[in-house]
C-alpha cells in the first residue's frame, strides 16, 4: 500500500492483517472531526486546541505506519507553531 510502512505492520501488529483494517478503520472514523476541529480552533485564535488535535491524529498516523499523513501533520503544526510565534 502507498504511503503505509509495511515494516510497521509486520512488526507492531505482528502481521495481523486484519487487526490493522480495524484500526485502520477506527482511526478513520475518530479522524473525520479532525479538519473541523482544528479550523474551529485556529477561528477562535485557540492554537493550543488545534495542535492538540492535531498531535492525536498524527501520533495515531505514526503508529498506524501513514507516514505521508504523518508529515503532512508534521509540517500543520510546524504552519501553526510558525504563525504563533509571528502574532
């Protein structure tokens, strides 16, 4: 699969394909909220909140071996942390 660490899964999951599937799944349906929370966080000049959001959807990423979506979290937060600093 693009963008997963199949490393990950043979090791952590113990090549528990299907265990990952629910996972997977699960973390699909916790992420969904995600870009909306975060909006309404950055809207309410609430950075703290976001990147709160932001660091469980990413830690979840990390674990779930999607390093592309880990780093994009990665360079959301670097965004945010920047525009902080700047205000």
């Amino acid at each position: 699969m693009e963008g997963i660490d199949p490393t990950l899964v043979r090791t952590a999951l113990q090549g528990n394909f299907e265990r990952y599937v629910q996972l997977c799944a699960q973390f699909m349906e916790q992420a969904q909220a995600a870009p909306e929370e975060i909006t309404a966080a950055l809207n309410s000049q609430d950075a703290q909140a976001a990147l709160n959001t932001l660091h469980s959807v990413r830690g979840a990423a990390v674990s779930l071996g999607m390093k592309r979506l880990a780093a994009a979290g990665s360079h959301v937060k670097e965004a945010i942390r920047a525009s902080r600093a700047s205000a």
